[in-house]
C-alpha cells in the first residue's frame, strides 16, 4: 500500500459513519462520475461547492522557470475543469436564486463569461449590438443570462448588507477578503456602465416570438466530444432545455422547468405601488384592506379606518404591527397641535386594544392612559366595538372567555357607578357572564367604600395601586397561589385581609417556604398584612430562583426589598443577601457559561458580603458557601491568599477552605517544599472524613465502638464539603480537590489497586491514625466527585482516567476500558493524533491489557503490549497462545507492527495446521513498510498508522 493510499484508507477509517467527500480531481479522472455524484441525495461537496473549486482550480496562476507568475494555461486540464463547472450549473438548470446565494460575484461572473465563450458569443462585442432573433438559441439565451445577472447583481448590491461578526484577526484571510472585494467592486463597476446596454437586451428579449434553448450536460458533453457539433445538434431546435417564450417574458430566463415567482412578494409589491399610485379603475370593493387604510389615512377619512379595524377584529387580517403603526401615526399627528384626533386616538387604540384581549395579549399602557378619566361617549364606543367585534354563535369558549374578563377588568376599574351599569346592562355584559358573576360583581361594587381615584396619576410606587373588589376568598386564594406579579399580589392581599382579619395568608400553599432562619423575624412582624405579603414575596421569589425563572425572582425580591426598607433594617440586609445571591446565580446561569467575567461590582459585593461584620442580621449558609464558590471560580485568588479579614479564616469555614484552595492552586508551580498550604488544606479534609469513637455498653455488659459518620471533628460536615464542592467549575481547583481525595484513598492499608490523579505527589503520604478515616466515605466520596466533575467537562482526560481506575479497582473491566479509551480520544482527536505519552504512560497500558485478558480478549492483548515501553513479549505471546478468545482474533493482525510478534504468529499457526491464519500473518508481515531495513520514520509512521486504527476500532466497540 503506498503512502497516499493508507492516509486515505486512515481518513476512511476515522470517520466511520460518513462517508469520505469526494475531491475535485476524482471528476477529472472519471467522467461519470460527476453524474453519479450530483444524482445522491445530498452530495458532498454540494453542487456550488463543486462550482467554486472547479473554477477556483481552472483560474490558478502557473509560475515559469524564472519564478513569474504567468496567467493561466489554456490547457486541456484547465478547459475540463472550466466545463464541469457549467456542467454542474446545468444540472442546477441555471437557476440564478441558487447561484447568486451561494457564490460570490467574481465567481458567478467568470462561470457567465464561460458560457458566453462556450456558446460561440464573439468576445468584445456588445451584446446590444446582436440581433438575438437571428442567433443560434443556446446563444440567444447565454446572453439573456448573463445581462439577466448583471441587471439582479447591480440591483443588490444597492441594498445595504449587514457585515458580518469580525473574528480574530488572520492576515492571510483578511487579505483574501480585501482581495475579493476589490474584485467584486471592480465587476460592478463594469456591470453599471453596461447596465443601460443590459436593459435594451432584455427589453429586446421580450419582442422574441419563438422558443429558446438552453444548456444543459448533454448538450455540454458533445461540446467536449466534438466541438464541430457546435453548428450541428447542440444548436439545433431540438437540443437543450427548452424555455417557452412566455416563460421567458415572465422571468426574462428564470430557466427552470417551471415559473418560480413568489407570490406573497409579488402581491406586497403590488399593493406597496398601488398606495404610492392607486389605479384609476379601482374599487373600494377590489381594495385590500392595507390599502383602504392607507387611502383612508391619506384623504383624511379616519372614520373609515375605524370601521376597517372594527371588521377586522372578526377575521384577524391586518397584522397587529400594523395596526400599532397607524396609531402611532396618529399619536405624532396629534402631538403636532390637531386636537380633533385626541378622540381619533382612543377610538383607534380602543380597537386595538380589543383586538389584543381577544389574541390573549395584555391592554396597552396607551389604551390605560386614554381611559383614565371615562365618560359616556367613550364607554358607548368601547361597547359598540366589543359588540362588533365577536360573533357569538361562532366564536370558541376561549375568545368568549377573553372578551368576559375584560369588560370585568373594565368594571373593576371604574370609580362612578353609573358607568359600571352601563357596562353591567349591556346585552354582550349579560350574554357572557353567568347571572350570579353578574349579581355579585354588581353588589360589590355597590358596597364599595368610596375612596380617592388613584388612576388618575401615574403609579409611581409599590404602595399607590388601589385595591379592587373580587368574587370570593376562595378564586383570590387560587389567584394568589398562581400569580408571580408582586404587585397583583399586593392587590389580592389587600381585597383578601378587607373580606376578612382572621386568616394567615402566609399559610394558603404548603409550597411557599422560607429560610428557618428567617421564620422569626418575618413572623414577628405585627400587621397581618405586612406580614403575609413579606412572607409570600420572598417565597415565590426563592421559588422562582431555584427553578431559574430569574426575571420573576428579582422582581418580587424588588418589591419585598422596597417594602421592608420602610419598617426593617434587619430585614432590608436579609433581602441585599438574596438579591446577591440571585444576582450571583443569574450570571452563572447566563454569561457565566461562556466564560464572561462576572462584573466588577458584583465582586465587589460578593467580598463587601464576606466581609460583613452586622451583629443579629440571620445569615443563610448558602450563600456563604456560593461568595466563595464564586470567587473560587472565577480565579479571585489573590483575594483569599492575601486579602481576605483574618477575622473571617476564624468565624467563616467556608472562607478557611476557600483560602487553602486558592492557596494551593498558586503553589503549584512551586517546589515540594514550599507547599506548605497543601499540608494545611489536606489536614482539614482528613480532620473532616474522620470519625469520632464513641464507647456504648450494651445489655450484656460488653463494651462496643460506635463511629460517628458526620463527625464536628472538622470544620464542617463532610455532607457540607461535597456540597460545596458541587459548586464549584474551576477546573484546576476540582483538580486539587479530587487529586487529595484519589489520595487519601489510595492511603488505606488494604488497598490493592491505587487509583492515578494529577499533582498526587504534592500531599502528604501517610496519616498517623489511620483508624480514625471513614475510608467507605472517602470511596464513596471520589465516585461522586468524579461523576460531578465529568458533568462539568467530560473531555478531561485526567477525570476521565481516573473514572477508568475505579471502575478497574472495582473489577468492572469493560466499562474502565471505555473510559479508558475515551481519555485517548479526547487529547488526539479520536486518534487522529498520537495519544500523549503522559496520558497513555505505561501503568494505563497494563492496566488495559489486564482488562482485555480477563475479558478473554487475547488478541487486543497482544497488540496492546506492543504500545509499552519495552514491548512484553512474554505477555504478547502467552495471550496468543490462547485459543479461546473472545475478540476478532486473526482479523486484528493488520494492526500489528512488530516483526517478531508476527513471526510468532506464522510459527503458532503452522504448528496448528492453520494454514489460512498462517496466509494472514505471512501477508501482514510481507507489507514492505514493516521491512526492517526501513529508515526509523518510516517504521515509526508505520506503527502510528496501526496503533490509529487499532484505538479506533476497539472505541467502536467499547463505546
């Protein structure tokens, strides 16, 4: 096999599910096979893939024996290549909405210029100059295309295009684009001088009374067989594809089989003209309702666009868009001094608004400010619209349901009573609300105390909404329970303490909890009101935190911040803690992923929190815990080594433990000696897995040890640590945290299999009480960082060998192979790359081979011992021995390098009888690359190359 071919065969063999894309030259050296290849379903490279590199090989400056740089050749290489690129826009039957997206203007250019000079157009002459009817039809139509093109390319490069995002700055790139732009300024420049020439051909083109042809690949095919044919069949009324006059005059050459005119576009642009310049011949009747409106508002007739819009709520025509804009057109033309639209406006936006409440949106703040002082007039209209606008034999429970709670809502807000029973006796009011709504609203209203109109000022704080009157406890409740909206919640609060003073409202939801720590102060406030609010306030805002509903969450922490500002200092500190807290869980959960920095006043808040020094405010853990995870994990180091109160190592655990990881991390680099903040934080962690002795006399006089799993021997529980762990991302510092584990485990005295982990040597290697470690819980505790911290980053190849130890410690051989594997995956692109040595160092290689041979894969077990070192022969050949074996066996020979193993293999076989093995390992080691008298790269090309496809095969079947 020579070289070319086994990296082919070795690309092949890397992509196992997709097949390998077909190169630029194969076409040259097949002719069928640009047929075969466009006929797949989705061929690869794509059609105007083909196009770009074709041309792009075809237009290659030659350089000559004095190093100039000579334009093309006009060889037979470069006019093949020229010709497969029309062949494939014929395939595409020259659909310029294919190729104008995907290829750029010098390249279309060039492939148009290929078919001027392949249909014979005499170059240098003007197209305007030819007489199309008297040309051949392939001609006639290549000169329809190309102007077709230039008309299309000059109309769109006038249409602003938005540039695209920059990336990092690559000289070579940047020259290429500066490159082709200049092209691509350079070929409009020509196209708009010609662009008065190119209108006269096409507007020619129109007067043609006969059929057209165009290329197609047949056509083109002859062309290459035999260019006399030219004036023979390929310009005959037979050959091509044939494009009917009329579909010419329609697309002056769309060339497709069919017309492909958009229709929704066409009909925009004709109603876009006809308001600029209406027809003289029409009717009201043949109007659209987009250019009623815009006649309406032209002649001044705004009565008219009221009823349009009125019809339109029954049938959801005009796009809301829409309607918004002509109110706003409106709103400018009254803010301009004409006070006779001021009722315009609201009847306009009045529609409007129904025809929101209908879709289900929420009323306008326009429609609430022009309904802030109601009368007569405006209720009669508002009435008349919600009349008009639903038909009731027809319309669903839903819409009904809509247009109900609205004229509900209206009456809710209405302060004269007279209003509210001109609404409330209305025949759509009594058609859509049951009798007892209606009764019941009615009677509340009319017991409602009378009070200020709030709705006639702007509401400007947490306290001006006025409360409202409602249907009964138990629907306010059901509202309570549901609604997210602090104000609304105030509101119900409110209208549920005026029914009745003898409820705790905090109490309606088993789900609305608080912090126990908080419990006290909040339930010790005195009014009722308060008290429920501020309660319910923070429940649903930690709710809405924990299901990572953020927006909501910082909204009712806004309020309840706002509401015991007022009455609470304490509880004013309690609320800029949870909203720290939410603020720092909102940039973990948005940017914070994509690795942006936090801002510098969130850090600055995150330390100004740990620094806190406030006697009786109620501290939650948690949020502790997160300011140093958040520290921790965005690298703030210097901070904990350096900066942070000493006040703070003492009465804060978490900050203790914060400061001996940061410390640590920068130690690193340091000498062994040095580490001296490696000692401290592993003397923590050891003090917190140690269990306490506990001495308990039972009934029979004996005296029994009892270990305490959650010992306070530590600074926290170890259930705290491993939660706290789980908080942090920061891949050096979970690094750290898992090394010291993996060696506190591999410290145990009865330990057979010692599990690996970066920087192990950096902690201490013995414990002086051994008995007094929970190592169950230190097992257990690794397994769980370890899964953790693959969540984080499956792609570490350190986690995931040290995944692979525990499960080959714990004798499941083929899941550790997996693992494994995918560590040698991860750092050489799936063995594409050779698997760093520090990676597959001799430990992991032997403990592979372990798991193949009790997996009774002997043969892997072979191949495996050649990646040692000093390949183990001993071990190589005792597992071939092997004849029962569970893997591919005699298959697997082409991935051995190794002469002697080989050799081995032809001795076994022959003194087996196996003749057809025997072949196969004679036929492995006849390969010329594997001859020893090579130079040494070429051998050692030889074994990546096997150890490539050998890794790959065994991830196929461990994966």
């Amino acid at each position: 096999m020579s070289a070319e071919a086994a990296d082919r065969e070795a690309a092949t063999s890397s992509r196992p599910c997709t097949p390998p894309q077909t190169c630029w030259f194969e076409f040259l050296l097949e002719e069928s096979l640009l047929e075969k290849h466009l006929r797949k379903p989705c061929p690869d490279p794509a059609p105007v893939q083909l196009i770009v590199q074709f041309l792009e090989q075809a237009s290659k400056p030659s350089v000559n024996e004095q190093n100039q740089v000579q334009p093309p050749p006009d060889n037979k290489r470069n006019r093949i290549l020229k010709l497969l690129a029309l062949k494939v826009a014929a395939h595409l039957k020259w659909d310029l909405d294919i190729l104008e997206k995907s290829l750029s203007v010098p390249v279309l250019n060039m492939l148009l210029n290929e078919l001027l000079c392949i249909s014979k157009v005499p170059p240098g002459t003007k197209h305007v100059d030819m007489d199309l009817a008297t040309l051949p039809p392939t001609t006639a139509m290549a000169i329809l295309l190309y102007n077709r093109w230039a008309i299309r390319t000059i109309v769109q490069s006038s249409f602003p295009v938005k540039q695209a995002k920059p990336g990092p700055p690559q000289l070579s790139v940047m020259n290429q684009m500066q490159q082709e732009k200049e092209l691509t300024e350079n070929i409009l420049k020509v196209l708009k001088e010609q662009a008065a020439d190119s209108i006269l051909v096409l507007e020619a083109a129109l007067k043609l009374n006969k059929d057209l042809y165009v290329h197609t690949m047949r056509t083109l095919d002859l062309l290459a067989v035999e260019p006399g044919m030219v004036n023979g069949e390929t310009e005959s009324s037979t050959a091509g594809l044939k494009i009917k006059t009329e579909e010419m005059q329609c697309q002056i050459g769309s060339l497709s089989l069919h017309c492909t005119i958009d229709e929704k576009r066409l009909a925009g642009y004709c109603q876009a003209c006809d308001v600029l310049v209406p027809s003289s011949d029409s009717t009201s009747q043949q109007l659209t309702p987009y250019s009623q409106v815009h006649i309406c508002l032209r002649s001044g007739n705004y009565q008219e666009v009221i009823q349009i819009f009125i019809e339109d709520n029954l049938t959801f025509s005009l796009p809301v868009q829409f309607r918004q804009s002509v109110l706003r057109e409106l709103f400018q033309k009254a803010q301009q001094g004409n006070e006779a639209l001021d009722e315009i406006c609201f009847k306009v936006c009045a529609c409007n608004t129904v025809r929101d409440i209908l879709e289900g949106r929420t009323i306008s703040v326009q429609f609430n400010q022009l309904f802030l002082r109601p009368n007569r007039e405006k209720i009669d209209f508002l009435l008349e619209v919600c009349s008009r606008s639903i038909n009731l034999e027809k319309a669903s429970d839903c819409l009904k349901g809509n247009m109900a709670a609205f004229l509900k809502n209206v009456c809710l807000g209405l302060e004269d009573l007279q209003y509210v029973f001109m609404i409330s006796s209305h025949e759509l009011f009594i058609t859509l609300l049951k009798d007892e709504e209606r009764k019941l609203l009615v009677d509340q209203m009319r017991k409602r105390s009378p009070r200020v109109n709030l709705c006639i000022k702007p509401v400007t704080s947490f306290y001006d909404i006025p409360a409202s009157a409602s249907v009964n406890i138990g629907q306010l409740e059901h509202q309570l329970i549901l609604s997210v909206d602090p104000w609304r919640i105030r509101q119900i609060l409110i209208e549920l303490h005026g029914m009745t003073s003898e409820r705790q409202f905090w109490t309606v939801s088993n789900k609305w909890e608080i912090p126990s720590v908080y419990s006290s102060v909040i339930l010790g406030i005195k009014d009722s009101l308060t008290r429920d609010l501020v309660y319910i306030l923070m429940a649903k805002g930690l709710h809405c935190s924990t299901v990572k509903d953020f927006s909501h969450a910082k909204q009712l922490f806004a309020a309840c911040l706002e509401l015991v500002t007022e009455f609470s200092p304490k509880l004013r500190q309690v609320m800029l803690n949870e909203m720290l807290l939410l603020d720092i869980h909102t940039h973990e959960a948005g940017t914070g992923q994509s690795g942006e920095r936090p801002p510098s006043d969130l850090i600055s808040r995150v330390r100004g929190y740990l620094e806190m020094r406030l006697p009786d405010i109620p501290l939650r853990q948690v949020v502790a815990e997160e300011c140093v995870a958040f520290m921790l994990n965005w690298r703030e180091n210097e901070y904990l080594t350096l900066q942070v109160p000493a006040f703070l190592l003492q009465s804060n655990p978490y900050v203790k433990l914060g400061q001996l990881l940061a410390a640590t991390c920068k130690e690193l680099p340091g000498p062994k000696e040095s580490r001296r903040t490696a000692k401290d934080l592993w003397e923590v962690v050891v003090q917190i897995c140690s269990v306490s002795n506990q001495h308990k006399r039972g009934n029979d006089g004996r005296v029994s040890l009892i270990k305490q799993r959650e010992s306070t021997l530590g600074i926290m529980y170890r259930s705290e640590l491993l939660s706290f762990i789980k908080k942090l991302r920061e891949p050096l510092v979970l690094t750290i945290i898992l090394s010291l584990f993996v060696k506190l485990h591999n410290v145990r005295e009865d330990i057979v299999n010692d599990i690996t982990a970066e920087h192990i040597s950096i902690w201490p290697s013995s414990i002086p009480n051994l008995q007094s470690v929970d190592f169950e819980a230190v097992a257990i505790t690794v397994k769980e960082l370890v899964r953790y911290t693959l969540s984080i980053n499956p792609n570490n190849h350190s986690w995931l060998i040290i995944q692979a130890d525990i499960y080959f410690a714990t004798n499941q051989y083929s899941a550790a192979l997996h693992y494994y594997l995918q560590a040698g995956a991860v750092c050489s692109d799936f063995f594409n790359k050779a698997v760093p040595p520090d990676v597959y160092t001799d430990q992991v290689i032997k403990r592979m081979i372990k798991c193949c041979s009790l997996l009774n894969c002997h043969t892997q077990v072979a191949i495996l011992c050649q990646f040692l070192r000093e390949i183990d022969y001993k071990t190589a050949f005792k597992s071939l021995q092997e004849q029962n074996s569970h893997d591919a066996m005699d298959s697997y020979y082409d991935y051995i390098w190794d002469v002697t193993i080989l050799e081995y293999l032809t001795y076994l076989h022959h003194k087996r009888g196996e003749t057809d093995k025997r072949q196969i390992a004679i036929k492995a080691i006849g390969q010329t690359e594997l001859n020893a008298s090579n130079p040494e790269e070429v051998l050692q090309l030889a074994a990546q190359r096997r150890k490539k496809k050998f890794l790959q095969a065994m991830a196929k079947l461990y994966f």
